[in-house]
C-alpha cells in the first residue's frame, strides 16, 4: 500500500521515498478498538497515521454514525435518536451534517457509474418550514421501474388555498423560486439521463416547457392527477393502475421514512437546507436498499 504524507505529499513508491517514510509505531482508537498505524516523514518531519486519510478523522464516536444513519432513515428525529443512543443532540447535529456531506459525494458517484436512464418520473412533494404558512416544494425525479432517486430539490413556494391571505399578513409576500428549482434539476439531470428518453409527469401547466428547454430530444408524457388514497398518506392514489407508480411510491416512502416530512408531526424543518441535506443522506440510503433487493 503506497503512503501518501497528507503534510509534504511525499508517496512511497520508490525506495527513496520509502526511506523518508517510516513506521512509527500504533495507537489504540477506543471508538471502534482499532489498533492504528502510525508513520513518520522524514522530509517534513511530521508524524501521521492511516486516520489522518479517513473522513472521520478527529471523531471520537465514529461507531454511531452508521446506526444513526438508519435512524434518520428510519422515522427517527434528531432529538429522538440522541435519547436512543445516549448521545448529545449537539453531536447528532454534527453528524447530521457529516452524514448529509458523506451521503451526497457517495449517491453522486453511484449515479455517475450507473448507466444512462431511458424513462423518468418527476413531479413535486410539498412540505413547509416551520409554519404551514411558509410551503416548500421538493422536486423530485425518479427512475420508472426501478424507483432509483435521480435528484432532487427544495424551493420556496408561496402557500395556496385558506393560507394564502394569512401567510402574506404574518410572513409578507413570498416569492415562487420553483421554476429556479426545476431548472437546477434538470441540468443536473442531464449527466445521468439519456438524451432521448422517456419522461413522465402529470399536466402540470409549466413541465413541458422546462422539458422541451432542457431535454430538446426526450419525450414528454403526462397524465391526469389522480385522487389521493389514506395509505401512503396522500401520495399513493387511488387508482388501478398508476402510470406514475414508481414516483408516488418513493414520494410515500419519503413521508413515511423522513420524519420532518410525515403530513402530521411534531418534527419540522427550520431551513430548508437542513432539509436538503436530509433528503440526501435517505436519498443515497434509497439506493442502496433498493439495490440490495
């Protein structure tokens, strides 16, 4: 295994290099009881270990990342989870953060190694920070078939209906950033859908236009919307056959497996990047499990 000097950059792939290097004894990690290695740089005269390459370089409870991970895939809030494993909240938020960052490079990768996808759902979820007078909108693309999550993102919306009138008397007028929303998606999307493909979504008035600017050779197909059922909590309908199956069905999973977004909870969004930033850690955690099989 070639070592790398993170301070002076110097490798060890030759000898002389491998001179500079030298092994200078381990070190005990209690997190994980991992006898790790350490090494000195003669050039630089620093010491380092095999640590010092790992993302979770300085974390002195590494072992919870990946069970709070599933917890916060799960239904599970961050006060919860910090009561479930005895740890701070103030360390769940860090690794809340740590989580979002690790998943988004991982689910990234994963979709660049994947192969170009031929037929695509989209559409939007909507949620709400901390009132329901202040909406957000999730727009949200899947692959047909195999409900792989694609991409995704969060935009302010004006609220619509009875709190219309109440949101701009308490909050101000509230701009509609969704069309910005769309077109950040859809050029992301770009490197993951094939040029010709297939993309389904419902009659929304503003979709094709958006396909035909950023998708000149796909094909837009769009269906009525459809009553919701109680299962699903609204996203699934109620209907023999969905055409759109596969995006209500990953929508009615993220409001049963992302607590903030579940239609009746104490749990909330105050940002909308914290928000982001979870639907990217159950994003990647999607994948994965679906996967698997």
């Amino acid at each position: 295994m070639n070592i790398c000097c993170p301070y002076c950059e110097i490798q060890a792939n030759n000898s002389s290099a491998f001179r500079i290097i030298r092994r200078a004894g381990t070190f005990y990690r209690k997190s994980d009881s991992q006898h790790v290695p350490r090494f000195y740089c003669g050039s630089c005269r620093r010491r380092f270990s095999k640590a010092t390459f790992h993302p979770c370089y300085r974390q002195k409870k590494r072992n919870k990342n990946e069970v709070l991970r599933r917890a916060l895939c799960s239904g599970v809030s961050q006060r919860r989870a910090a009561k479930i494993f005895n740890l701070n909240r103030k360390t769940v938020v860090r690794k809340f953060h740590f989580l979002a960052a690790q998943s988004l490079l991982k689910w990234e990768m994963d979709l660049a190694l994947s192969p170009k996808v031929e037929v695509i759902e989209f559409d939007d979820l909507e949620t709400f920070e901390h009132t329901k007078c202040k909406p957000l909108s999730v727009t949200l693309a899947v692959e047909s078939g195999s409900r792989k999550i694609l991409g995704f993102e969060v935009a302010q919306m004006p609220a619509k209906g009875r709190l219309a009138k109440l949101s701009v008397k308490k909050y101000g007028p509230r701009k509609d950033f969704r069309r910005y929303g769309r077109a950040k998606l859809f050029t992301s999307l770009r490197e993951v859908v094939a040029p010709n493909s297939i993309m389904k979504s419902d009659s929304n008035p503003h979709y094709p236009l958006d396909v035909s600017k950023y998708f000149p050779g796909a094909r837009h197909v769009t269906f009525l919307g459809q009553r919701g059922s109680t299962t699903g909590q609204g996203e699934l309908k109620k209907i023999r056959f969905d055409p759109l199956f596969s995006l209500n069905h990953t929508c009615a999973k993220f409001r049963a497996d992302v607590n903030r977004l579940v239609r009746k909870t104490w749990c909330t969004t105050k940002k909308p990047e914290c928000l982001a930033k979870h639907l990217a850690i159950y994003a990647c955690f999607h994948n994965e499990y679906i996967k698997s099989g």
